[in-house]
C-alpha cells in the first residue's frame, strides 16, 4: 500500500472508530485534502471487507457503519510504521528536520 | 434518472445490495466530475468478481469459476474468429502448438466446470437448464450449417458474410448462455471446485493464451512481419491472460480469509 492509496486512507480513517460511507470520506478529505472518488471509495471498502480488514456493524437505514478488524488494525500499523521509516530516512537524507 | 444513478445500477448486483443507496448518494454530492471514476471502477469491479460481498467462500470460488469461464470462452472465440480467418490452413508448422493450446484451454475449461452433485435430481436439473439455455442458440446453429451444407458459393458476396458472421454471433451467443447456466447454479445442485483446482484451472487458461499469443506471433511473422490481425489476436489474448493473473492474485488475497 502506498500514501495515497484508497484503502490505506479508508484504514486510516477508520482509526478512531466505525463510521459509514460518507462520513468515511470526509474524515480522508480531512486527512488528505481531497475526497475520493464514489467509485474508488466503495472498491476500496469491498476489497478490505474482502481481505477480511474491515467488517460491517449493524446500521440505522442507508447506513451501513463498518470498523476495523483486529488484522485491519495490525495491518494499519504496519504500513504507518514503515511509511514513518520511509518519511524519516527520506527527510535526514534531505537534511530537514522530520516535523 | 440521472446518469450518476444509471452507472450505479450497472454495478453487481450484490454491491448494488451492500452499497448502491451511499455510492448514489456519494455520486451526487460529487456531480459529473465522478462519473468517469463511477466507470473506471464500474469495470474493475466487474473484472474482479472474488472480491464481491459474499457470506461465504464457496461463493467467491463459485464466482472465480464463472469468471474463468467467461474469460476462456472469450479467449477461444476471439482467436476463432480472428485467427480462424488469417491463419494459412493446415497442415503447417504450427498446427500441433494450435492443438495443444486447445487441449490446455479444455483442461482449463473442465477443472473451473461446478460439478453436479452426484444425485439423478441434480444432474437432471443441470442439463434442463443447460437445454433450456442452449436451445436457441443450438437452433440457429443449426440454420447456419444446414445453410452452408447447401452450398454457398452461388450466393452473393454480401450474403456470404451475413452467413459468417451470423455464425460468430451464434457461437458468441451459445458461449454467453453457458456463462449463464454455470453462474445460476445453486450450490445445492453443482459444488463449485475447490481452491486448488479452481487455481490449477486458471492457470491451464493463461498459458493457453499465452502460448497461443506467442504461436499467432510466430505464424504471422514467419509470413514476412507482423500483421493487424495477429497484433489485434495477441493483444487480446494478452489482456485475457492478465484477468486471469488477477483472478489468481484475488483467490489468494482472500484465501486467509475464507
């Protein structure tokens, strides 16, 4: 997965607790600057369901609210970790304090 | 309707269940500058049917199935109808690489085949449907021949290739109903098979296409350069062999899971 990658900011905005479609995509605006696509948003969600990263969480409506998993979570942290790495190693080669 | 809405109806139906209401709603907010993302994954999703919402493997395997089919059906008819037409007759240097591709994507074809559950009521059910299914397609089939078998070369010119390409759609027909048959089969009839076969399976298809890719090249090149039509052939056969190559990496995303 990479920065910008759909589902690693899904991931990320899933971080602090279950949120639904909508809400997920305001949460990577603010994370990110922009809004995904409807379609890369939901391929994303399918493909993290289907890896078994995400679940869905009973809903009120349209809603359908989904969480991380345990495995989603580990996954997540791997990948922040070792972007961290990258970011580090990147900015002393550069000779720029990381922020 | 607005447009946004007809390219979320074209979206699989279990998506459509799991997500259609958000993507529209999603889909509106956004206005036309999401329509091209809507189609981009409208096809992506569509070419990767094992990552679909499911509440079981056997689903998933049953899917990868029907996708292995359609993607070999396509493989064949499309070097049917290209290569069919340009190739030189046999016998030729390349006929014996020609019917190894074939046995390959037979092979191929019979280890993605559901199995019907080994009861009289369910071998009868598959072949009802398989009848119902192929009957018209069978049927035409029949006109086109029995036509040809009359003799055609006192016919004019226009009405020759009528005949021919009434054929290909015949057969394309037939190929779009078997993918039908299989992808309606309820597992309680026919068990879709199981993972190491279904990878076998896929993997039988994408070297039949390869090799049949790098066969077409040879033929074409043997006659003095590359042509359009086994530029065309190779490309196509090219772009089957990657769904196949995805299909395979899907089955594998997901086999933790299942």
């Amino acid at each position: 997965m990479q920065v910008n990658d759909a589902q690693t900011l899904v991931l990320c905005a899933l971080a602090d607790g279950p949120l639904h479609g909508y809400a997920i995509n305001t949460a990577i605006e603010e994370l990110a600057g922009r809004r995904l696509g409807p379609g890369s948003l939901y391929g994303a969600l399918t493909r993290l369901e289907a890896k078994g990263l995400i679940e869905p969480i009973d809903g009120t409506g349209r809603q359908h609210p989904v969480r991380l998993t345990p495995s989603g979570r580990a996954v997540l942290e791997r990948e922040l970790r070792s972007m961290a790495r990258v970011a580090e190693a990147g900015l002393r080669r550069l000779g720029v304090a990381p922020a | 309707m607005s447009l946004a809405r007809g390219l979320v109806r074209l979206y699989p139906g279990c998506l459509r269940d799991r997500w259609g209401d958000q993507l529209e709603t999603e889909a509106r907010a956004q206005g036309w500058r999401s329509w091209p993302n809507l189609v981009v994954r409208l096809l992506d999703m569509w070419l990767h049917p094992v990552v679909w919402p499911t509440t079981s493997g056997t689903q998933r395997r049953g899917r990868a199935a029907v996708m292995s089919i359609a993607v070999a059906l396509t493989g064949w008819w499309w070097g049917y109808v290209l290569g069919g037409q340009n190739e030189p007759p046999p016998p030729h240097v390349h006929s014996w690489l020609s019917r190894a591709c074939e046995l390959l994507l037979l092979a191929g074809l019979v280890l993605v085949a559901p199995c019907p559950r080994p009861t009289a009521g369910c071998v009868i059910s598959v072949c009802r449907r398989a009848l119902r299914r192929l009957a018209l397609p069978a049927l035409l089939a029949g006109m086109v021949l029995a036509r040809v078998h009359l003799g055609v070369t006192h016919l004019p010119v226009l009405v020759r290739h009528t005949l021919l390409a009434g054929w290909w759609v015949v057969l394309a027909m037939g190929a779009i109903q078997v993918c039908h048959v299989v992808a309606r089969l309820e597992t309680d009839i026919a068990a879709p098979p199981r993972a190491r076969r279904l990878r076998l399976g896929i993997g039988l298809t994408a070297a039949a296409f390869v090799t049949n890719g790098l066969r077409v090249l040879g033929v074409a090149l043997a006659r003095g350069g590359a042509e359009p039509w086994a530029l065309v052939l190779t490309v196509g056969l090219l772009l089957l062999t990657i769904t196949c190559a995805a299909t395979l990496h899907d089955l594998q995303i997901v086999s933790t899971v299942d």
